[in-house]
C-alpha cells in the first residue's frame, strides 16, 4: 500500500503547483493556452525542454532562438559537453530535407537510425525495444527513444523532424544545434551552424545559412497566424512565420509542398487549443497527413496508446495530445495476430501458448472447457473422468488412484459394465528379467455399447 501513496501524494502536490501557475497566469496565458510545444505540452514547463529541427534544415533552440541552414553534412544537434556518453544527438540530412542518418548516445548505449533501420549496440532492432537503461516506443505517429530515468528523450517523426526533450538537470551543460537553456543568451546562427559541423576535409558537404525570404511559395506562410494566432505567443509566431519563409525559399528541385513541414510543426503548438478551427490548415494547404496502417485513421491530436485486444482501455497510462494513427470508434487493434487492422472486440481471437483462437473456438485443458470470448478465455470447471492405466505391463492404477504390480499370464477384465466389457492380455517377456509385457486390449460389445460409452465420457466431462 506504501507505493499507491505516495503516488497520490505526489500528484497532489503538482496539481497544487499547477493551480498556482494559473492563478499567477495573466489574460494572455489563458487565451494562448500552449506557448511552449504539444511535445513539452505534457510535462511541468519548468523541468523539461524541448528542442526541435525540422523541414529543410530549421532549427528551434531550447532558449526559443530559431534559425536555418540547408546543409548535406553531420551536425552535432545536442551534447553533455561535460559527458558526450551521457548524451549525444548527432544528426545528417539528405538532398529531400528528411534525416538520413540520426545518432544517439544515452547513458554510454549507441542508437543509430541510417536509412530508417533501427540499430541499437551494433544490433537491428524492432520496435518496440526495451533494456535496463534505454527504451524505443511507438508513440503516436513517432518513434521514442528515451532513458529509463525519464531524463530525456527523443522524438523521431520517421522523415524531417527530430526533437530533444530534456530535464532541467542539464541546464548550463549543453552544446550543439540546440544551444543551452537560459533565454535571452547571445545567439550567432552563422558561428554555431559552423562550430557543430562534424565533417571531415576528406568527406567534401556544403553548409548554406538561409536568408532567403521572398520566392513565390512564400505567400503561403502568411496563412500561419490564420490558423495558429491563438495557439502561442506573437513573437513566437512570428519567428515561425520567418522560419517558414527560410524554408519555402530552399526548397529543391524534386520537393513537394514543403510549405507543409513549418505548418505541421506550429500545429503542435495547440495541443491544448480550445478552439478547433486550427485543424483545417491540412485541407486549407493541400497538405496530406501521415499515411496509417490497413483501416486505421489519423488523429491530429489523440493518445499515443492506441487500443488493442490485449489492452483494450490505455489511456489512463498514456498522453493524450500526440498526432497518431488510432482506430476507428468502437474497434480495437488485433495485436494478437499482429495485422495492423482493426476489428470489433468481440472478433479478438484468444492465446494458449503460442497457439492462438478464433472467437468461439473451444479448447479442453486439466478438466477445463474454455471459449474464447472477444479475446478472453470464459472457463467452466468439468467433473474430471477416473482413469485406470495399465504402464509398463505389470505397474497397474486403479480409478481410486490405487497402484500395485501383478504379475500376470493371462486374460484379465480391466473393466465391465452392462453393456461392454474391457480386457487385458498379459504375458511375462524376457523371462530372465521376470518382466511382464501388456499385449493386447480388447473391446467387447456392440457398436452402440462403445458409442454410449464415448457419449458418457463426453457427457461426464459437461457436468
């Protein structure tokens, strides 16, 4: 009982320190309800920090600087620069913007995503992964790669985008992309952009610091504060607005709509948006959401726990603000077959071992009848049938569970009722071991006799 109490003390003094947050809030806060992003939205502002890169090469600094540059060689995004093997977040992108190979250090455990293939320690791995220090999750539409301490971790979009999320216990001990935690500190894009470059001489790539903000995609951006005014401060809208017309102005010859990549990332900032009308930006723009399994549906905003046969509520343990693939109302996931698909609850099949069961299947097991039941076994306990065996000869259990040995050379009645008799022949073998042999076993009666028989013992089994 001790652990339940102290996690329901530990609730109430957060949601004590919540409650006085909002009572010190002013009028903007309440009106712009999420100034930080939906990937911080769900932890305590003032322990975590997010920093993000997305789109062609736009980066969002843990101190809420923004800046671009396109760029085809390694970058150091964030570091413990006292402790690299503690954490290390390296990163490299293709000619299309999306990050073609993404290196991650935790805890002194190497993470390496090179084409989208997931290595961990040297090993292809799948997801989900876990070990005593790191863990790699689906979580809605990402992959997460975090520590068990819940210090940090790392957001993977599957194409352009990564974020850092990291506890205040690293404060003043970063490098990188990312920058350190204080606001308000002197930023020089060009300096820090050529600082963290990782390339060597002998690996030629080209690194351009965007300026760039007029082109003939630029009018687009302007749509943000259409949309996401509501969502989060004006000066950070306004940076996204730049950003957006840095990352329009870059775009390569073969890129489609990137215009898409800035909006989806201030979508984000509206996780806790009252208001719904920021959802049509993907409509609005031509933009396409990302692509789900099978019959499952895209969610801007959902649980990043999607409901399964074997977990059909889980989301009480899980966030709720998380752009995801879910299920349609009222279906579950079928991971007992690993489909993708989703079905009914009551079409979930059952397991027993590694076999698994159709919905209504039946399966007889220690004096058990059992249905699968919409996933679940539902059992009925069966009046077990007395058995008398006959092992090795002459070693003899009676229907009371009584044993003994004979030695027998003969015919003998193992069993008789009105209609049906059953023998035994038994004849000593190898007679310098004085052993007996079990011969034959004879069934005497009719072939009603020996269906009523079998009917009993069915019967027997059902009460």
């Amino acid at each position: 009982m001790k652990h339940p109490i102290l996690c329901l003390s530990w609730l109430l003094v957060l949601l004590k320190d919540i409650s006085a947050q909002i009572a010190n809030s002013d009028k903007e806060w309440v009106s712009k309800p999420n100034p930080e992003t939906a990937l911080t939205a769900l932890l305590p502002n003032w322990k975590y920090r997010t920093c993000t890169t997305w789109g062609n090469g736009a980066v969002r600094r843990f101190d809420d600087n923004f800046y671009h540059f396109t760029s085809n060689c390694y970058f150091v995004l964030s570091s413990n620069c006292q402790d690299p093997s503690n954490l290390n977040v390296k990163i490299l992108r293709g000619k299309s913007g999306h990050l073609r190979h993404i290196f991650i250090e935790i805890e002194s455990v190497m993470i390496v995503v090179n084409e989208g293939n997931i290595t961990v320690k040297d090993q292809h791995i799948t997801v989900p992964y876990d070990d005593k220090i790191i863990s790699v999750q689906q979580y809605g539409t990402y992959i997460k790669f975090s520590n068990r301490k819940q210090t940090m971790f790392v957001l993977w979009n599957l194409k352009d985008e990564l974020s850092v999320n990291l506890h205040s216990r690293y404060n003043a001990k970063l490098c990188g992309l990312c920058g350190n935690f204080p606001a308000g500190q002197k930023f020089d894009a060009v300096l820090t952009v050529f600082q963290y470059q990782l390339s060597a001489s002998n690996d030629p790539c080209e690194t351009i610091i965007s300026e760039k903000t007029k082109c003939a995609k630029a009018q687009d951006c302007k749509k943000l504060q259409n949309y996401f005014q509501k969502c989060t401060t004006s000066d950070i809208l306004r940076k996204y607005m730049q950003i957006c017309l840095k990352d329009v102005c870059s775009q390569e010859a073969g890129q489609i709509n990137i215009v898409c990549n800035t909006f989806e990332e201030t979508a984000r900032q509206c996780a806790t948006a009252t208001y719904s009308q920021w959802q049509n930006w993907r409509n609005d723009l031509k933009c396409a959401p990302p692509s789900c399994p099978e019959n499952q549906v895209y969610k801007e905003y959902g649980s990043s726990c999607i409901p399964t046969c074997t977990d059909p509520d889980p989301q009480s343990q899980c966030d709720k603000c998380v752009n995801t693939c879910d299920c349609p109302e009222g279906m579950v996931l079928d991971d007992i077959r690993n489909t993708k698909r989703c079905i009914q609850k009551k079409e979930c099949p059952c397991t027993c071992g590694e076999k698994i069961y159709l919905n209504g299947e039946l399966k007889l097991d220690n004096c058990q009848l059992c249905t699968c039941k919409s996933g679940e076994w539902i059992c009925y306990k069966l009046k077990c049938p007395q058995i008398c065996k006959f092992e090795e000869g002459n070693h003899i259990t009676t229907f009371d569970q009584k044993s003994y040995q004979m030695m027998g050379d003969c015919t003998y009645v193992a069993a008789v009722a009105s209609s049906w008799i059953i023998t035994v022949e038994m004849h000593p073998c190898q007679e310098g071991h004085q052993q007996i042999c079990l011969d034959s076993v004879t069934f005497i009666g009719n072939k009603a006799s020996l269906l009523l028989l079998l009917l009993y013992k069915i019967a027997s089994h059902l009460h």
